[in-house]
C-alpha cells in the first residue's frame, strides 16, 4: 500500500522557471510537480511523483521569473532571453488543492493528448521533410515535380548534342575587311551574314533549346500511366496532410480549452504590476509598468518618469525573446479584491479616501500598530536624548560649582571639603539628620542635589494620572510614600551608579564614585530588607499598572470577556497597595469605573445570546454569566458596609435585566435554562469564588510602559467626553 505524505509550508515570491517552457501555466505546472522519482522500496517496476498545491493563495501573488543561471564554462552569470508569455487574467483553479481531483483528470488527458500529438506531429513530418538527404521537401510537391518532369516534351538526342557544332554563328562584317561593299557609314546597321546549316543539323529538332530537365524518349501510354498514378498519389498525400493537420489543430484547441470550464474559472487574478529588467546579467535597467484601475491603462514608471502605455506595449517588453528587455518579476492581483487596487470614497462626502482610510481594516490595524511602534521608538530615543542632555547639564553644572569653589578659597589654601548633609529633606516639616556616606570629591554631592531636587519637584506635582511620574522614577514613588532617608539614599546613588549613565568623563567620574560609595556602605546603616520591600513594592506597583493598561486596551477594544481578568486582578492588587498608603497605588474609583463598565457590557452581551435561543449561542451566553459575571459580583458586593453605591446599583442592574425575562413566553429550552441559572445570580452570599490564575504579563520596558499607560488613558477620557 502506497503511503501518502503531505507537509504545509508558507511562501512570499513564487518562484518559477523561464527555460524550456512557452507560457506561464507550463512553468507554473512543471513547478507544482516534480519529476517522477523511482521507488526505491518496492520490488516492481513504478514511479512516485510529487505534487504542490495551494491550500490557500494570498491576495497579492508574486511570480519571481528565473531569468538569470550561472555558465559553468565562463565562470560567469547569464541572463536568459527566452520569450515566456503570460496572460492578463490566470485563472488559478487548477493549482487549489480542493481541485486536485479533477486536476489529476485532466493533468492524465493533457499527458494522453501530448502523446497523441507527439505522434501526429511525427507522421506529418515525414510528409513535410521528404527523403532521405540533407536537403528535403514536402512529398506532395516531389510527385508535383516529378509530374512535370515526366509531362516535358521529351529530348531524341543527347543533350550535349542537340545544338550544331559546325554550325557558323551570324557575325556582322567587319566594315574594314575586303568583303565590305560599302564603307563604315553605308548603312546604319552592319550586313548580317546568312548562316548555312549542312543536311544533318537541319535534319533535327530542338524542342527545349534552354535545357530544362525533360526524360529523352516516352511513350505516350507510358507517360498517361504514370500521370495518373502520380497525380493520384499527389491528391492523397495532400488528404493525409490536410487530415493531420486538422488533427493536431483539434488537439491544439482541445488542450487550449481543457481549463476552461466553468468550475475551474471562479479563482481569476489579475496581471497588476510587471517588473521589467533590460540588459544582460552584469549590467541593465529596470523599469514597471503597472495598472491603473482609475484610469483603465496601464502606467509605465521608468526612473522618474511616468507616462501612459499598451498593452503591446508591455507584452514588447516583457515577454522576452524580442530584444535585450523581459519581465522578471509578476504581480498578479485577486480579482474578487478589487478593493486591493481601487480608489475608496466615502460614503458621506464622496470624497476620494487616502493614506490608512483607504487600506483593508486589517492592514490597516497593522500599519497603525508600525507606526505606532516606530512613533514610540522616537519617543523613546528623544527622551534618552533629552536625558543624556540633562545628565552632561549637571556634569558641567557641578564641574563649575566644583570650580568656584576652588576660586574663592584664599591663595596658599586646600580647598574645604563639602558639607555631608547634601540630601535635602522632601517635606519640610520633617528634619532629617546628616547623610552618613560623605563622597571623596565636591562633584558628587553636588549631582545629588539637583537629581534630587528635580525628584522632590515632580514628587509635589498634582499630575493627571496618564502623567503619573512614578512610572518612570522610583524615587518619586518611595518619596512620596515617605521612604526613610537611608533607602532614598542607597536607590539615588544606585541611579548614579549605573553604568548606563557613562556619557563622557565627568560622568564616568561620577559613576565611579557612586560605586565606591555603595560598596562602603555598611550594613547596619541601611536595612537591606526594609530597602527590598520598598523596591518589592514598587514593582508590585508596576505589576497592577501593566494589568490596567491591558486591560483598558482590551476593553477598548471591546474585548470585554479579556479586559474583565485583567481588570480583576489589577482592582485586587491596587486595593492592597491602597491599604498601606494612598500613594502606593493607583485611583481605585478609576478601576473600579471599567470593571462595572466591562461587568454590564459582557451581561448585555451574555443577555443578548440568550435571547437568540439557538446554539452555540445559548451556550455562550451562560458561559460568560456563569464563568465571568456570576463569580465577580461578590467582589462588588464583599463588604456592603463600604461597597459603593454604584457597584451595588450595578449588581442590581445586572439581576434585573435577567429576572425581567419571568413570566415572558419562550422556548421549554429557554425557560428550562432561565430556571437553573437565577438562583446563582440572585445568591446574596458574598463569598468569594476562586479565579484562575492571573494572567501572564509581558516584559515592559519603563518608557514603554508610561507611553502605553498614557496613551490608554488619553483616547479612554476623550472617548468619554465625546459620549457625554
């Protein structure tokens, strides 16, 4: 039993062969199936062969047209002239592999015909090229020739000897000689002399003076005999060549018209582009002609130029085989798409749409999110810009407070070493003691001041929460939870410490120093677990701002039934951030706003399938009440006493809209399913049911997290003005 193999692979450009092929469903053939291979495990004669056919073909189909190989005995690459047509419209059917069975029929009758027509071709050939030398001829005409040689009037003689050799040729009379009467302008003309034939030279004829070929003697019932016979020949040799030559016209046309039926003509795509190379392989020019829907010609771009054309004009030019130019590269459009290629107006102001507007939506969710990538990265790149400015700022800052301070000590005398307070307090009301780490040079303290002095400004901002400084300073964050000084210490010079910061010398001098400090540090100044469960918590603060963000995106998507955990879990964790400090975490009424909001969304939508009544409608209907819904309603409801209004109203809302359906007339099925499910939506126990486990958060970087939190958050606040 033959085993079948069969693997899926994508592709981009199609590549196919120009060699021995004369159009682009030969080439297209040949590459979709290989070769016969012998079988090497089976004892009796056989071949395998394998095939290719599209599972799926995309909208936009390349064929990349070999027309280039390597000459082995040159050393050198050579482009092929060959000429390889291709048509405007390539019906695609016959290649889909839900068409592979009636393509095998009609591959194995194409197989038979080819045969067929091999022979025929031969058979007409031998009519054609008759004989046996280097020089032939159609029969047909050999029995025409040999005819008229047999009809010519036949020659009695030799015919070395059919003229006289005695006989004298007609001369004028030399005017000068002694037989001249007259003189040289006697007469106008000279005197021709009378030629004088002897007996036998008259006594011959010469029927065929000039020499055509002619038999010397035949009779006449000979020549009658071989005239018909010849000229009956003649007459079914021509039949035969005439018969042989409709034949193969039939199978022409057979094999021409064998994709044609209707069933193998519904996948039509659409010659769109063609890239046209001219020259040889070292050495060219390129050019495209391309179609215009709009204009309904094709468009030839040639470097800057752009000016219309022709079809002939292309087929000139690509086709190959005429001159030095031919298509290397097809760009075949699905025809059922015309929306690839044509203009979009807008249905309201019938305006031409452009730029992203006139994209499919999915394409155009793609660009958006590349540009909005690469707007990103430019952010990003601007603010590392803008931080490596402010970090050579305060090098050159403190180089001159450093050199001031030199300036103003008298002559002869080392300059005083700088105070060892210099960490400011962030409240004033709150007095700190004297840093206990003292650095080695006056740049140092110096940096620490302004960085820190910039920190405690952004600290005491009233920022919008799409602004919130903590996502890209933790020290903001632990001043504002009113750190302890050692910790605000140790994180600052950690900051300093960072060799990512290394710009230029002074930086690199400050590095250094930074370094040298914290490896000073001993352990009973700074509680190192004190100093781990500050920054523990501030990345459990990043942790719930990244399942806010995801989950406001989704729920900006309408992707309710994931915006939902994502929700869940970030209310759960910001809620115990919120127990330790107001500003350990984020607003709650903001999260607590999206998650009623995504709660109703997905019961309208839950409610909505229910209504249908069918399946597998129903079925998810309850799934969302019973898996999503049901079980978050306690979270609404946990303590009563310090529950919200709104979330109570929400709850209520919720139960209503589905205890509404009582006493309506539905479906035995419906109101079979509407029994078993109110008595879990009305439990007033608020025992909190187990979720599964939150979801895995991807791995932000600190710019690209603040950039995400606040874009969100903007489009979600101008989403709501505009609805109000």
């Amino acid at each position: 039993m033959r085993k079948k193999f069969e693997n899926t692979e994508t592709f981009g450009q199609y590549p196919l062969q120009v060699n021995g092929y004369k159009d682009l469903h030969e080439s297209l053939e040949a590459a979709m199936i290989e070769g016969d291979i012998e079988s090497l495990h089976s004892e009796k004669p056989g071949v395998s062969g394998q095939e290719h056919w599209f599972a799926e073909l995309p909208p936009v189909l390349t064929f990349e047209l070999s027309r280039f190989q390597f000459n082995q005995v040159l050393g050198r690459p050579e482009k092929i002239h060959n000429k390889l047509e291709f048509p405007a419209v390539l019906y695609l059917d016959r290649y889909l592999n839900r068409n592979r069975d009636i393509t095998r029929v009609k591959r194995r009758e194409m197989r038979r015909l080819k045969e067929h027509l091999l022979l025929l071709q031969q058979r007409l050939e031998r009519y054609m090229s008759y004989g046996s030398g280097p020089k032939r001829c159609p029969l047909a005409d050999v029995l025409e020739y040999t005819v008229e040689f047999a009809s010519s009037q036949p020659i009695l003689s030799s015919p070395s000897r059919a003229v006289d050799a005695t006989e004298p040729f007609s001369a004028s009379a030399d005017p000068g000689s002694p037989n001249s009467t007259e003189g040289p302008l006697s007469a106008p003309f000279p005197q021709q002399r009378v030629p004088v034939h002897k007996p036998l030279t008259q006594s011959r004829v010469l029927p065929n003076p000039l020499g055509q070929p002619a038999p010397r003697f035949i009779t006449e019932e000979e020549l009658r005999v071989l005239e018909g016979c010849l000229q009956r020949w003649r007459s079914e040799v021509e039949k035969d060549t005439r018969e042989l030559q409709g034949y193969i016209s039939r199978i022409h046309t057979t094999m021409e018209l064998m994709y044609s039926d209707t069933t193998l003509m519904q996948v039509p795509y659409r010659l769109h582009a063609v890239l046209v190379h001219e020259g040889q392989a070292s050495a060219g020019h390129y050019w495209a002609y391309i179609f215009s829907p709009q204009l309904q010609h094709w468009l030839k771009f040639n470097d800057v130029s752009v000016t219309k054309s022709t079809w002939e004009e292309l087929v000139r030019d690509s086709f190959g085989g005429y001159r030095n130019a031919s298509a290397y590269c097809l760009m075949y459009v699905d025809d059922k798409k015309p929306f690839l290629v044509q203009e979009k107006f807008d249905k309201e102001t019938g305006q031409m749409l452009s730029g992203l507007d006139k994209l499919p939506a999915d394409l155009k969710e793609y660009v958006k999110e590349d540009n909005r990538l690469f707007e990103k990265e430019l952010r990003e790149w601007d603010m590392l810009q803008a931080h490596r400015a402010a970090v050579e700022k305060l090098a050159s800052a403190m180089a001159g407070t450093s050199t001031e301070s030199e300036a103003a000590q008298p002559d002869g005398q080392e300059p005083s070493p700088p105070e060892s307070g210099v960490l400011p307090p962030y409240d004033e009301n709150v007095k700190y003691g004297q840093l206990t780490v003292c650095p080695p040079t006056p740049s140092t303290p110096q940096a620490i001041k302004l960085e820190y002095g910039r920190l405690l400004w952004l600290a005491q901002q009233d920022t919008s929460p799409e602004n919130d400084p903590r996502l890209l300073y933790v020290m903001v964050y632990l001043i504002k939870n009113q750190a302890p000084k050692t910790i605000l210490e140790r994180t600052l010079l950690t900051q300093f410490a960072d060799r990512d910061l290394s710009f230029n010398e002074q930086c690199k001098n400050i590095m250094k120093v930074a370094q040298e400090k914290l490896h000073s540090i001993r352990p009973e100044e700074v509680n190192i677990e004190e100093y781990e469960t500050w920054h523990r918590d501030y990345h459990n603060f990043r942790e719930t701002t990244v399942f806010l963000m995801i989950g406001l995106e989704l729920f900006q998507k309408e992707s309710y039934v994931e915006a939902l955990m994502y929700l869940i879990y970030s209310y759960q964790y910001n809620k115990k951030l919120l127990s330790r400090g107001p500003y350990r975490g984020h607003d709650k009424e903001l999260i607590a706003h999206y998650r009623r909001e995504c709660l109703l969304r997905l019961n309208e939508h839950a409610a909505a399938l229910f209504q249908s009544g069918e399946e597998p409608e129903l079925s998810d209907g309850m799934t969302i009440m019973n898996e999503l819904v049901v079980p978050c309603l306690p979270l609404l409801l946990a303590n009563e006493e310090q529950a919200e209004e709104r979330d109570m109203a929400a709850v209520e809302d919720i139960r209503n809209r589905w205890c509404s359906y009582l006493g309506q007339e539905m479906e035995p099925k419906l109101q079979e399913t509407l029994t078993d499910f109110l008595p879990k939506l009305l439990d007033c126990s608020v025992e909190t049911r187990s979720f599964r486990d939150p979801p895995r958060l991807p791995s932000l970087s600190t710019l690209e997290l603040r950039e995400r939190f606040s874009r969100v958050l903007t489009s979600l606040r101008q989403t709501s003005a505009k609805e109000r």
